[in-house]
C-alpha cells in the first residue's frame, strides 16, 4: 500500500505507540487519584502539557487535553456564544473545515450573524474585506483555519490576529493541519485559541488539545468532575495524552533535522512528474503558502472517481476533495469558495504526503496517475486531453 492520505489521518508513529503502550497495560491509574499509581499518570499528562506547550510557544495552563479537532473547535465556538453578551458577529471564511462551518450555523441559529470573509481564487483569505467586515464591538469571534486540509493554504494568522484584535475581537484557529507540519508560535501569532487533533500528527485519533490563551475568559463544554482544571471534564485520555506529547516532541524534532525538506522534494518530485505526462495539470491553491506534503491536483476532463478507483486498485490511497468527514465523494465547499468550477472540482484529487512516505512511492504514485489518466481517456474516447508520452 502507498498512502498518500495524510491529511485525513496519518500512520501513528512506532515511537509514539511505545510511549503510550505503557499506560495502556501497567500505570492505567485514574490520574485524579491521590496514590503513587495516580501521580505516575499525573505526571505523564503534566508531561505532555509541556510538549504541547513547547510545540506552540505557549504555557502549560494554557492547553486543555480534548478529544480532537471537532470537539476543541465547538468548545471555543460555544465559549464565546455563551460569554459574549450581547448577540454578536462571527467571521468565518468559505474554505473552514465542517467542524466550524456546522459551529457557525449554530451561532447562527442562537441569534448571532455570520459573516464569511472571502477568499481569493488561490485560497487565502482576502485581508482587506477582512478589515472592512470586522466591527467594534460588534465581532466577537474570527475563526480561521491556520493551514485548509484540501489545498494546504496556509493563513497569515499573524496579520489576521492583528485586523480582529484592533477591533476588539477574538481570534481562534483551526490549525488542525498546521499542528506538527511547520513551526507555530501563538507569540509571534498572538491567537487567543488554537485547534489541533493527535491524529493528523502521528499519534491516534481521540485525542487533540485546545490552547486557550490566558488573556481570555473561557467557559467549558464538557463539565462535571473538573478535570483539565475545571475547563474540559471526563477522565483524562491518558495513553492518548501521552501519545499526543510524544507526538509534539518528535514534530519539534522533525522542524530541525531535514524532514520538511525531503516530503516538499519528494511532493515536488510527484507534481514534476505529472505535470510532465499531463502537461493540462493544475494545482490548486496558493504556490507560494501551501503545506510542503500536500498537492490538490486538478486534471481537467479526468474523472478524479474513476481515478481514485484506479489507484486504489493498485494501492495508492489518495482522496477526492475534502473526504475525510465522509466516505462518500462530494463537492468541495472550499474549491467553490475559491470559485472553481463544479467541471473542475469534480476532475480533482487530493494527495497528501507524510514523513514515511519515500521518494520511491511518490514516483509509483505519479506513473499510476499518469496510467490512470491514459486509461480513463482511452475509455472515454476523448482526444481533448493532452498527454505527454
Ligand atoms: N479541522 C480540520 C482542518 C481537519 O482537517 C479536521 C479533520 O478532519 C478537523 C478539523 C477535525 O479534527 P478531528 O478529526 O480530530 O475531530
């Protein structure tokens, strides 16, 4: 199997399983209890903390342990509802993931309006429509996604913390695809809450933390037994924690030692290949601020559910748009937002590269595409498709 899937989950990392594996067998304790056994597991969620904290420049009571991405986004989302006090503005943008497009229609259904911010056709958000829709004292929250799980395109959250903070806003990322990809900073990029799930790092699915920022007031979802300081009740996850720590540590490690730099290769290598056999390829979304391990290819008049059928016969796990909260194939919101054409979304597919992944597979990826296209084209009968042999 080649899995070039990465973007909806990633394989767990051998090292993450083996620092989680111990407490799933022997320091199983209820971190809350008061015995040795209690304060081992104690101690690893302390642990952990750190890391998460170290990852995003950030101070332990600032991470809350969660169950992923959607549950930390609708615990900022429901947050800021509740404790804002009159029936505010949200600002949002068409390419956000489900998870904050399904918040967004709740806070519209309590009351409040939602704006979307545009984006431009390559995918980043339009700034200076940004700056006009945020209002004083009329926005509450700007939730933006750090970097889209389709197209890679990674969001000024700088500038973007900048424009809703002058006007008294709140800022949250979804940096649910940014989180272990590239360095994130919530210093440098003063966010008041950041999103970001274990599952798309290298640990396992069930775990993800939320950063809250200590300026900030913060109302829990979950609430009984007070645990995570009385902010996200219910026993701690802990080998998931673990996992999650260990994740960050190896993420921080791997910002240093070269890997960024060989997926981005081994991704280029692949679009290279592609683009010379099939010389109509586009790649969707912003070239110069995309994620290094993802490529959101568009063939035109190739049907990308034929092509995922072919490669999936061969192996190769790829999806077609934003596939990872359904299994079904659907249209993309977030190509339509750029204003693609529903012709051209439906000749696309996403593939997404992770540290495991070798050279040797992107090019067995890219000559399967290539043969798919040859196939699909043949069977069609079209000779409007340029293929380069
Ligand atoms: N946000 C983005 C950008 C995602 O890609 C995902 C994953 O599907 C989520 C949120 C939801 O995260 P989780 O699967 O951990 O709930």
């Amino acid at each position: 199997m080649i899995y070039l899937d990465a973007n909806a989950t990633t394989p767990v990392d051998p090292l993450v399983i083996d620092a989680m594996l111990p407490f799933l067998c022997e320091h199983y304790a209820n971190p809350s209890a008061s015995h040795a056994a209690g304060r081992v597991a104690r101690r690893a969620t302390d642990h952990a903390r750190g890391e998460l904290a170290a990852l995003l420049h950030a101070e332990p009571e600032e991470i809350i342990f969660t169950s992923g991405g959607t549950e930390s986004i609708n615990a900022v989302h429901a947050s800021v509802r509740s404790l804002w006090p009159k029936k505010p503005d949200l600002i949002i943008t068409g390419t956000e993931h489900p998870a904050v497009l399904e918040s967004a229609a709740r806070w519209r259904k309590c009351g409040g309006k939602v704006v979307h911010a545009p984006v431009h056709a390559d995918g980043r958000v339009d700034l200076d429509a940004l700056r006009a829709a945020v209002k004083s004292g009329g926005t509450a929250l700007v939730s933006i996604m750090w970097a889209n799980n389709e197209t890679g395109v990674i969001a000024p959250m700088h500038e973007i913390a900048a424009i809703a903070h002058a006007a008294g806003a709140l800022v949250h990322t979804d940096a649910v695809q940014a989180a272990g990809k590239f360095p994130l900073d919530v210093k440098t990029a003063p966010v008041d809450f950041l999103s970001l799930s274990g599952h798309k790092m290298h640990a396992p699915k069930g775990v993800g933390a939320l950063y809250v920022s200590r300026r900030v007031r913060f109302e829990p979802l979950l609430i009984g037994g007070g645990q995570e300081n009385g902010r996200r009740s219910g026993t701690e996850n802990v080998p998931g924690i673990v996992a999650l720590g260990k994740a960050a540590e190896l993420a921080r490690r791997h910002f240093d030692d070269g890997t960024k730099a060989r997926i981005h290769a081994m991704r280029d290598r692949f679009e290279h290949l592609v683009h010379a056999a099939l010389p109509d390829m586009r790649i969707h979304g912003c070239p110069t601020h995309r994620l290094h391990n993802t490529s959101l290819l568009c063939l035109p008049e190739i049907d990308a559910a034929g092509m995922l059928i072919l490669l999936d016969q061969q192996g190769i796990c790829v999806s077609a748009g934003s596939a990872c909260h359904t299994g079904t194939l659907h249209s993309s919101h977030t190509l339509e937002a750029m204003g693609v054409s529903a012709r051209d979304a439906a000749c696309t597919l996403r593939f997404s590269f992770h540290r495991f992944n070798t050279k040797a597979e992107a090019e067995t990826a890219a000559h399967a595409v290539i043969a798919a296209a040859h196939k699909l084209h043949a069977e069609k009968g079209d000779d409007s498709v340029v293929i380069t042999i």
